[in-house]
C-alpha cells in the first residue's frame, strides 16, 4: 500500500478517467492488488478505514491535541467517489466488487487458504479460498498467457475456469 501511495501523492489531480498517467495506472494497479489480496487472504473479517474504499489519497488524522484538535484532516473526501470523471469512482466500484465476490465466495467464512503456486522468480502467487482460485503476477514487467498451474483434484467440477 506504501508504494502505491507514494506513485498516487504526486499525481492525484492527474486522476480523471481518461488521463493515461503510467505511475497513476501502476498506483491504482498495485492499490487494487493490495486489496484484492487482503480480502482474499485475510482471516475471517476485513476491515476498511473511511475513504480507502475509493482510494483517497490524503492522510486522515482523527481530531486530537497533537494537531491541536484539528477536523481539517479528519474530512473524508466523499464527492471524490461521487465524481464518475475520476478514477476514484472506479476505484469504489473495484472495492464493491472484491465484496461481493467476497461475500460470494464466502472466503471469510472459509480459515484456510492452499497455495498453488508461489514462485519469487516469476512474482506470481496462485492460491485457493473456499470455492474460489487466485492467480496474482506482481511481476512489474512480465505477462503470462500459458502459466502452468495445477489445481487441486475436484476443485472445480461445477465451475468453468
């Protein structure tokens, strides 16, 4: 999450829908596999903090005496999300989505998780939850359109791949 704040601080007015910013297109890459792999991997609950749902990028500090009880950046920037020109919309509707699949899939309700593949040469991870397969590659660079995974025998007899 750290990295992906650090491309997004500097360009976060950069982040209407059609700007074609590669730091703010790896940003939200790398925010949206963060998430997607907590949610995944986590362990019966999940939690999210107020405006990380869409990706707001400022720093929330609750009022306090060491800002001098300040509510300036308390403020949770909500129009952001509301505002479908920005990325930001599109952000809260991947978080929507990870949910719900979430609640589909029933990870949470599911301890364990099986790794497939964890290959640090590659930067790809595959692993199972409940009735559902990941394949993530955090490979900077790298695409793979034939990577060999085996899945677990039965896994999914009632599921297309």
């Amino acid at each position: 999450l750290f990295r992906s704040h650090r491309l997004l601080v500097e360009r976060c007015f950069d982040m209407k829908v059609n700007d074609c910013d590669p730091l703010v297109t790896r940003g939200l890459a790398l925010l949206k596999l963060s998430k997607l792999l907590v949610a995944s991997l986590s362990g019966d609950s999940l939690m999210t903090w107020m405006g990380t749902e869409f990706a707001q990028i400022d720093p929330v500090d609750m009022p306090r005496q060491a800002n001098g009880f300040s509510d300036h950046v308390s403020r949770i920037k909500y129009e952001l999300a509301d505002n479908e020109e920005l990325k930001f919309s599109q952000m809260e509707a991947f978080e929507a989505s990870v949910n719900r699949a979430a609640s589909d899939g029933k990870w949470l309700a599911q301890k364990e998780h099986k790794i497939l593949v964890q290959s640090e040469e590659d930067k790809v991870l595959a692993y199972t939850r409940g009735s559902s397969l990941f394949v993530i590659n955090l490979h900077p660079t790298n695409s793979y359109t034939d990577y060999k995974i085996e899945v677990p025998v039965g896994f999914c007899k009632s599921k297309k791949l």
